[in-house]
C-alpha cells in the first residue's frame, strides 16, 4: 500500500514538473513576438517622426531662404522691385524714406 502511494505522488510531481516545463518552453516563445511587435510599432513611429522632421526643415529653409532674399518681407512691399522671382522693397524712393517700421514687417 504503501508504495501505491509513492508511485501516485511521483506521478503528481512528474505531472507537475511536465506542465511547468512546456509552460515556460510556449512562453519562451512567445515573448520575442511580442518584443518583434513592439519594436515594430516603435520603429514606424520614428520613421513617421522623421519624415515629419524633415518635411519641416525642408519648409522652413525655403522660407527663410526667401524672407531672406526679400529683406524680411512676407507681403509685398507699396514700392518694390522684382528680381528673379523675389521682392526688393525700395528703402529710399523719390526722396522719402519709405522703410517700414518693424511693426510693418
């Protein structure tokens, strides 16, 4: 009787260690897909960050490439002059000075 119930509690503790093996060999698994899919939603947001990033340095250079050619003006001037595609404003027309204040900037 007494062996009856040794083999039944080795089997139990077999039985046990069985399952706590294959958990841990599917969890084992399972973890680097999650980590793959975290790393791929990370990485989609900075190429999204980055594709921002640059579309804004592209917008902002050629705007200050232009306020720069056209003496800080984003409007045209009363009295200016055209040259290539850019503004000139006249500081000094016709004997009167003509330069906007920096309020009219």
């Amino acid at each position: 009787m007494v062996k009856r119930g040794q083999v039944s509690i080795f089997l139990i503790v077999a039985l046990i260690i069985i399952i706590l093996l294959s958990l841990t060999y599917f969890l084992k698994l399972s973890i680097p897909k999650i980590q793959k899919q975290e790393i791929a939603k990370a990485s989609k947001t900075d190429l999204i960050r980055a594709d921002i990033q640059s579309c804004l340095n592209n917008v902002a250079n050629s705007a200050i490439y232009s306020l720069g050619l056209q003496g800080g003006y984003t409007e045209k001037p009363d009295k200016f002059l055209t040259i290539n595609n850019s503004i000139i404003a006249f500081g000094y027309y016709k004997n009167a000075a003509i330069i906007n204040s920096l309020i009219g900037l």
